[in-house]
C-alpha cells in the first residue's frame, strides 16, 4: 500500500516536526490516528435552551464588542439570539479575533456554556463569521490527540487528504472478519474520522462501538505478528550448543545450604533445555523477591562456562549488581571459578585489568552495571547474557549486552509479577519461566495500614522489632520538599528518626549520594552494623537483607504502609489491593487494570510502542489476536506482511529487543 511521506509534501519544517512529536510520517500513520472524541456541529442550539457544561453551537450576533481589565486584559464580546444573550470571554487574542468580532457580525460560536460573575458565558469560544444560509456539517467533528502548535484543522485536512488516497483494503479474510462479527476495515476508519450525526457520542467515545472494536483487534494483531515473528526469526538463527558436563552444577548443588524448590528445578531444566539447543534462548525468569533468581542464573552460568563460553550478569544499579557479585563469588570462587566484578566506579588501572581478562577470555564469569556494555569490553566467547530488571535499561543497552556474544543465549529476570495478558502481548517474542513457589522457611508477608496520625505506633514498633534484633527499612518517595504531592522528605525522615530511636544507628541513602556512598551504606546494614535504613525509592527491588523482616512505606497511596489523608479513588484502590492479597501475580494483574502496562514493561524506554487503542483487560480479544497471528503467519504470510506494514511501517526493529 502507499505510504507517502506527507511531511516531505510541502507541508514545512516546522509543521513536519510537530507532525513527527505525534509520530505521523506516512499516510498509513494519519489514518490510524484516530479521535479522542468527538462534538456535534450538525445542529444549532438557542441560547436559551443551552445546558451548563455541555458543549453546543449556537448562531448569534454581536451587540458591543470592548477590550477590559477585569483584572488581565481580555477581550468581551456581547452576543444574542432571538431566545437570548451571553457573554464570549477571550483571555488570549488576536487582532484579527477583535476585528471579526465587530457589532452587527453574525457568528457560528461553539463552547460550553458557564455561570460567570456577569451572567452566562462562554470561555473562548471557537467561533468563525457566516453567511445567511451557511450549511451545516453532516457529520460529527472529531476531536484529535495533538502537540503544541498544531491545531485541529490542519489534522483534519492532513487526515482528510491520507483517506482518500491511502489503500484502506481488508488483511483480514472474509471468513475470519465474520467469525469474529469485525466490520470491514474501510467501513470502520471511515465511521471513526466521519460518524453521522445520529451515532451516539458516549457509545463512540467509551470505545465499545464495532468501529473501535476492529482497530482494537487489528492493533493487538499486529503487535502479535510482530513479536511471534521476531520470536521465529531468533530460533533460526544459530548460537552456541552449550551442552554442560553438569560437574560443576552437582558440585554447586552439593555445596548449598539448602535445596532447589520445586519451581526453581522446573525453571532450572527449562533454561538448560534452551542453552542446549543450536539458537539463541530468549527467556523471561520472574519471580518474587526471594523466590531465589539468583540460584537458577548461577547454573545457567555454570552451564555456559563448562561448555566453554563465558557468560555475564548486568544489573541496572551498583547494589544490585553488587548483591549478585558477592552472592555468586561465595558459590562459585570456592568450585575454582573467579567472578571478576565490572562497574564504572572501579579505578581505571583495576578496570583495564578487568577487561583485559575478560577480553582474554581468562575470566570466564563477570557481574556489573552498564559498565559491561561499554565499546571497550569485549568477550573472548560470550555464550550467555543475563540482564536483571532488564525493564530499567533502555531497548538498546538491552541489545547490547547480548550483541557482545555472537548471538549470545539471554536470560532476563525479573522480580515485578508479569499479569497474563500483559505476558502474551508485550511478551509474546520470550519463553516464560514463573517461579512461583518461595523457599522454605520464608514467612508470609504480613501487610498493615497506618494513617499518618498514629506515626508514633508505628515507630515504637519499628524500635521493638530492632531492639529485637531485627532490622528496619523506611521508605520515602522523594528527597526534596513537593507542596503538590505532600510527601515527606528521606532527609527530614532521617533527622526525626535519629531523634526518636537515640539507641539505635539509622542510615540514610537516597539516589543524590555517589555510587561509594552507598554502598557504604548498605554494607553496613548488611551488616546490622545500621539497624533502621531510612531510604528513597533507590532500595532497589530484589536488594537482599534476610535480618530486615520490617518494611515501613511513607505516602503508600503512592511491609506497614503509612499514608497520608485524604486518599484519592486510584490511591485507595491500590492501597486495597496490596493489603487484601499476598499474591504478586493478583497484585499486578490489579495494578496493571489500574495503571496501564507502561510501568510494567519499562514504557519509556522500552521501545514497545503501547497500545493506543485495545485494551489489555480484555484478555479474549488478546487471545484471538494470538491465534490469528499465528495462522496468518503459517498460511498466508502476504496478509500477515500487509498489516504489519499499515500498523507497523518498517518499525519494529525494536520489538525483538
């Protein structure tokens, strides 16, 4: 199908670039970017039978038009009808608005209607000058998504042009449209830009309307393709066999103190069934904090190097990936396997001899932050790849870490619970190992909610659970003063804290202190050498402290969860969920109905592009979209190819991230 670049059609540099902040380069782009609503131009209103609120059109005439202070300048204009009068207040104008808006001129005005301090009126109005017999509209005015500096009549002629000269026909079939009682493309586009005055607004704007019905499955359709096709692509592509005489496993199995859960085995032989095989594994392991990720990574690492490759860890911060550093050098130093530990706050003499070893091929294991990725860092024979809270780096730091191999085998781990939905269509391309069973002897997790009025309780329970033994987190949103969110600062927490427990040694580390500085800190409440660890969101998830059994959360609405009052609807909603259910995978299932999959899969820098239009909750429309995309590709790969293209355009390189 054409996709002319309309930004290259005399449509100007800066009209261009305001055009590319909204992602619309091609035809095919114009045409699915569809309303966020819609008003109704088809009729004249009186101004006597106008509602408060509701947005209508009326046709008037002006009576006095003046320039005042009341106390900006602004311009008042007095119009009537033959049912009434009101008052158009422009707080911003031209001179060209004042000049339309002289006495005797007849205008067509649409706004809403409001109770001012001068009677009724309208806040800037959209309004032109008419003719005596000025047809109406036949159709509802859509309301597009925009950016600065780009009005609405020039995405409606853009749009306008793309329609009539974009090839609109069907890549589904006939057949498959009538299964699943989807209109035909054509006939949905154009009932979205251009419905007819007699289709309900509310139906079409809550998105429930057949139109919204075939974009929604069209746009989950591509997604599908996309990432099933990456996903077939890797597996023919070849990597190392790495093939492992399990001596090294047994022995590290042998040396534990404890023994693998009955999910960590199913995860373990999913991942050496993967490394063993002649292409690139690509698999997501989730679990919970604690459900013992780091165990499985270490024999997926054993595998790779008793097959004669290398393999590397990286973590998005220094205490993360130094968590993993020390966790893996205590189990796999004393097997005869150095771990060389790569971050950017190491001196530049011990760096260079780092990768000089590495580079070698004399380190066979090495743990580190974005340091790993650097030009500078090459393997002799990476064979496997593993990134942790691979959601915190960005699609091409991702890309990489496992570039530095030959189509290196990657693990991904995470410790967020993935819902299902969001599992099959922005993970579509990744085999999927849960572990979702905690090691024994792990207690449940107890969750309670404490307004901030009873704050001294809570504090005389964290001075017990210490006093105890035990050990405290604190955690607090922000560092610094915010009058909007009303939140309390890490450093007041600090002070007040340091006041109130004077038998205990608080920390504080928050994401303003230097790599060095923190983690000093956590050393040391590793250590218990730091009984109450007052810290900003930088406690990064999966940061491993067994003796800290409290967990304290200032502002929750953002464990004992303190919140502030009163609570927003979203806020209450949240804070429902995470006290009614110990489960992580209901949890997110519920967070992620409630806040859209971006947080989820990292949306900012993830370079999946969210759906605009379908919705992840409507888990059957997820699944067919998933079936046809699997049919289509196997049957007829030219429809598959069509669609990619009309949705997609060539951009998905970044989906097989």
């Amino acid at each position: 199908m054409p996709c002319s670049s309309l930004a290259e059609k005399k449509t100007g540099n800066t009209l261009a670039a305001r055009l590319a902040r909204l992602g619309l380069r091609t035809d095919a782009d114009f045409v699915l970017h569809l309303p966020l609503r819609y008003e109704d131009e088809t009729r004249i209103t009186a101004l006597a039978d106008a509602q408060p609120g509701v947005a209508a059109q009326f046709d008037v005439e002006v009576l006095d038009s003046e320039i005042a202070y009341r106390p900006r300048r602004q311009l008042l204009t007095r119009v009537r009808d033959d049912s009434g009068a009101l008052l158009l207040r422009f707080l911003n104008f031209y001179p060209s608005q004042q000049k339309a808006l002289q006495v005797g001129a007849r205008l067509r005005i649409f706004g809403e209607l409001h109770e001012g301090y001068l009677g009724p009126e309208i806040i800037h109005p959209r309004f032109h000058v008419v003719g005596v017999e000025e047809p109406l509209p036949d159709r509802l005015t859509p309301v597009y998504p925009t950016t600065a500096g780009l009005g609405q009549a020039t995405l409606r002629r853009l749009i306008a042009r793309a329609l009539q000269r974009t090839d609109l026909s069907d890549t589904l079939p006939p057949e498959l449209r009538e299964t699943l009682q989807l209109p035909e493309f054509s006939a949905a586009i154009h009932r979205l830009h251009t419905p007819p005055p007699d289709m309900a607004q509310a139906v079409l704007e809550a998105r429930d309307h057949p139109a919204w019905r075939r974009v929604q499955f069209d746009e989950l359709l591509a997604q599908q393709l996309s990432l099933r096709r990456a996903y077939t692509a890797r597996r023919a592509r070849g990597a190392p066999r790495l093939k492992a005489s399990t001596k090294l496993t047994k022995a590290l199995l042998a040396s534990l103190p404890f023994r693998l859960t009955k999910a960590q085995q199913r995860a373990w032989q999913e991942i050496a069934a993967d490394l063993g095989q002649p292409h690139p594994m690509q698999r997501l392991l989730q679990g919970d904090v604690g459900s013992g990720k780091t165990v499985v990574a270490a024999l997926a690492m054993l595998q790779a190097v008793e097959a004669g490759h290398q393999a590397a860890l990286m973590a998005p911060t220094e205490i993360l990936a130094e968590q993993h550093y020390r966790k893996l050098a205590a189990w796999l130093e004393p097997l005869g396997l150095p771990v060389a530990w790569l971050t950017g706050s190491l001196k530049k003499r011990e760096k260079e001899a780092v990768i000089a070893k590495v580079g070698a091929g004399e380190t066979a294991i090495v743990i580190g932050t974005h340091a790993l990725i650097e030009d500078k860092v090459e393997f002799a024979r990476l064979g496997l790849a593993i990134v942790d809270e691979q959601h915190r780096f960005g699609v091409r730091q991702r890309l990489a870490l496992k570039e530095k191999g030959l189509f290196a085998h990657q693990l991904a781990m995470s410790a967020t619970p993935i819902p299902r939905t969001l599992a099959m269509s922005y993970y579509a391309d990744l085999d999927v190992s849960v572990l979702d069973e905690l090691p024994p002897g792990r207690s449940p997790v107890t969750t309670k909610l404490v307004a901030e009025a009873r704050r001294d309780q809570v504090v005389a329970r964290v001075h017990e659970a210490c006093r105890a033994g035990g050990q405290a987190y604190w955690v607090c949103p922000l560092i610094e003063e915010s009058e909007t969110l009303q939140l309390k600062t890490a450093e007041e927490t600090y002070a007040r804290l340091s006041a109130d427990l004077p038998d205990l040694r608080v920390g504080l580390v928050h994401g303003r202190l230097k790599s060095a500085e923190k983690a000093a800190v956590m050393a040391a409440f590793v250590k218990n050498e730091i009984q109450v660890l007052v810290a900003t969101t930088v406690i990064e998830v999966g940061v491993d402290v067994p003796n800290a059994s409290l967990m304290v959360i200032e502002h929750a609405e953002r464990c004992i969860l303190l919140y502030a009052q009163p609570l927003g609807e979203l806020a209450r909603a949240r804070l429902k969920i995470v006290f009614e259910s110990s489960d992580g995978f209901e949890i997110a299932r519920e967070d992620l109905r409630l806040r859209g999959p971006g947080e989820f899969i990292g949306a900012r820098q993830s370079g999946l592009p969210l759906l605009r239009y379908a919705d992840l909750e409507d888990e059957a429309l997820v699944e067919q979209a998933r079936a046809v995309a699997e049919a289509m590709l196997r049957d007829d790969p030219q429809r598959a190819e069509a669609h990619l293209q009309r949705w997609l355009g060539g951009r998905e390189e970044l989906l097989k991230a």
